[in-house]
C-alpha cells in the first residue's frame, strides 16, 4: 500500500524549498505526500498570513499535478498543533495504511522536546530529511529511542504502518521565508523564491507587503 507521507509547517509563505524537498521526499518513498499548515506553531512565532491565506497560497502552489496534496486539518483545531494529536487521527482514519512524518534534521534532532514524542512511533514512521552526505548530531535519549527503528530501504515502510526511521538525501534549496517576507515588505519581487502561481493574483502575497 502507498504510504501517505506528511510535511508540516506554518508556509508563511509556502516556497520552493518548501515544495523541493515534498517533492523529492515523494519520489524516494513512492508515496503520496500532503502539506499541512499548522495553526499555532508550538515552537514559532504566530504566522503573519491568516490561516484562510496561507491555504489559498498553497493551493495556488500546488496546482498542476497530484503528487503534492493540501491537508487543512490542523487549520481546524483550536490551541497549538501538537503532532502527535494529527498522527491519532490520522492512525484512525487509515487503518493499516503506512503513515510517514517528514522532519527536516533540525527537527528530527530536538524531537524529545515534543509534547508525546515518543508516542509518534506508536503512529507513523519518521523520514529524516538531510542534506547528502552530513549526519546529524542527536542526543543519547534519541540515539537510543530510534537505534532500533533505523532502516535504509524504503520499501520496508510500505510493509508497515508505522514505528521505523529512514533517513532522505534530499537537495534543500537554501531559502527563508522570514527573508522572502523582508522582501515582500520592502516592495520588492522575490519571483524565483516563491511558486510561480503566487504570482498570478496579487492578493495572495498582499498580507506581506506594507
């Protein structure tokens, strides 16, 4: 069965950083991959685009092919989105179906400092994204917790639910969104930052400009 692969994050505004490594992440585990927009970070300031824009960003985004899908779920929650609430929903709603949380490897490296951490496992599997080449720094309780879990075949994750970690080599494309929203403040036009879509309607990067 195709796993259904999730990237979250506030895409405040979504870019093709954002989309790059979906899209790579995608190919390497032959799965389906959907964004999620989280409502109130944890760990992050509040967005500046309103949930309502952000999605309609995103959908601007995504137009065009069916490999990279939108999933609004979070947006609906009131408080912060804790991820382990999204993955037991989730969990319920596909049954046996292979769930696969994708982390950047700054995340996946402060993860014992998430709300039920340790319960994501009972949930999905985890993809690390890393740049080729470089390994990441984490600490022992981590180390320990996911030693057991390492796998470097992807197929295994369409074998099972959930409870592994593969590490991706993906190209990461060295853009900020707190430098494409400066652009945007001083006037300026940050067109191969962003998806061209956004570009199409004005509006949908008006929450940026001043």
């Amino acid at each position: 069965m195709k796993p259904l692969a999730l990237f979250g994050g506030t895409f405040d505004p979504v870019h093709l950083g954002h989309l790059s490594v979906s899209w790579e992440a995608a190919e390497l585990l032959d799965a389906e991959v959907r964004l999620m927009p989280a409502h109130v970070p944890p760990h992050r300031h509040a967005p500046t685009a309103s949930p309502a824009q952000r999605v309609a960003m995103l959908q601007a985004a995504l137009q065009g092919q069916d490999r990279l899908t939108l999933d609004t779920r979070e947006l609906r929650r009131d408080g912060p989105s804790y991820t382990i609430d999204t993955l037991r929903e989730l969990r319920a709603e596909l049954g046996e179906r292979p769930l696969v949380l994708l982390l950047g490897a700054d995340a996946f490296a402060g993860l014992p400092s998430w709300h039920g951490w340790r319960e994501l496992f009972d949930h999905a599997h985890i993809g690390v994204l890393n740049r080729p080449g470089i390994d990441a720094a984490w600490s022992v309780e981590l180390a320990l917790e996911i030693g057991p879990r390492r796998v470097a075949d992807p197929r295994v994750l369409h074998e099972l639910a959930a409870g592994k970690v593969i590490e991706l080599a993906v190209t990461p494309l060295e853009i900020s969104a707190t430098r494409i929203r400066e652009l945007l403040a001083e006037g300026r036009d940050p067109r191969y930052l962003l998806p061209a879509g956004l570009f199409d309607d004005p509006a949908l990067l008006a929450p940026y400009r001043h």
